[in-house]
C-alpha cells in the first residue's frame, strides 16, 4: 500500500519552477542572459500542463474507483455521482 497518492500535476510544476530557478540562478552567477518572458513563459506553460496533468490523473483514479466498487459488489455504487443514483 502506498503511504500517499501520487500527483503527477505537482510534478510538472515542480519540475518548471526548478527549471526557472536554475534559469535566474544561471542569469544572477553571469553565466548566461535569461530573458524574462522565457521564464515566465515556462513557469505559466507549466502551470496550465501541471492542471491538465492533474486533471487527467483525477479522472482516471475516479475510474479505477468505480470499476473496483462495481466488482467488488460493496459499497457506494459506481454512479453515486450523478442524479441517478443506484440504491
């Protein structure tokens, strides 16, 4: 059993903003010249990719719950989403 979910959508912002730092890190040692509409382009790229990300991972742990619950028999049923729910 895993000690908690994992969250891919943190991942890829994490990994933008390390990028970013790395970037003015780069610019502040004058190693290179960083514009800034880059970084804030990677920073914002990654905030929109990081929700998508999140999103898809939340859609596909929904459907694996669903389809365990149904198997199972126990439980909440696989649509207790909606208005139609199953009692």
């Amino acid at each position: 059993m895993l000690r908690h979910d994992a969250k891919p959508g943190r991942l890829v912002v994490g990994l933008a903003a390390l990028s970013a730092a790395v970037l003015y890190a780069g610019d502040a040692a004058d190693t290179w010249t960083a514009p800034s509409f880059l970084v804030l382009t990677i920073v914002g790229t990654s905030l929109f990719v990081g929700a998508v990300v999140a999103m898809g991972n939340q859609r596909i742990r929904r459907r694996r719950e669903a389809q365990r619950a149904s198997k199972e028999n126990i439980g909440a049923p696989a649509s207790t989403r909606g208005s139609h729910a199953i009692r």
